[in-house]
C-alpha cells in the first residue's frame, strides 16, 4: 500500500458518536499501515461501499465512497471514505484520505 501514496500524505477521522460527540483524529502513514498489519487473522471485518463517486481532472482526482463496517460480521459503524489523489511520474498516487465514523 505504501508504494501507492505520495510522500506526506494526510490521513484524518472525523469520529462521530451521540456519546462523545465529534472529534478529529489525526494518522500517520505508518500508525495507518502498522494498523491494518496487526489485525489478527481471528478478526474479520468488511467494509461494504455502498456509493462511490469520482471528480477528476488532468493531475487531480477525487474518490468519495459511503460505507458500511462490520466486524466478526456484526455491524460497527457507517460513514464515507474520500480519497485524494495526484498524478505524479506517470501513475496515481494517494495524496490524503479522509473518512467519517458514524458510530450509533
């Protein structure tokens, strides 16, 4: 996946729950990447996209997707995905990835 993004890319939540209200979160590549590397193999989770949208232009596009999670195939959260990327060295690159966690 790291090959994928560009250098410094910006990753934020906005983690919103009726219990603790709204709060930004901020990720670094590595803590992002270290995350998903360290799911155990027992945990099984999905993300079922049920929108995507695409905006694009010569050297910039953006991916909006709303989601579903489930884990241990039991519901978590929804929200959108929104991934920005750029055209850097004849390939697309992620540039910032933005989501939402709506948590009931």
């Amino acid at each position: 996946m790291r090959e994928m993004m560009a250098d410094k890319v910006t990753i934020n939540s906005l983690i919103i729950s009726e219990s603790n209200g709204r709060k930004v979160i901020d990720t670094t590549v590595d803590d992002f990447l270290k995350g998903i590397a360290q799911i155990p193999d027992s945990v099984s989770f999905e993300e079922r996209l049920i929108q995507i949208k695409t905006t694009n232009s010569v050297d910039i596009a953006t991916v909006s997707a709303s989601y579903e999670f489930y884990m241990n195939k039991g519901f978590t959260h929804n929200g959108t995905n929104v991934f920005t990327l750029i055209y850097i060295d004849d390939k697309w690159m992620v540039a910032g990835i933005t989501d939402t966690r709506q948590y009931p």
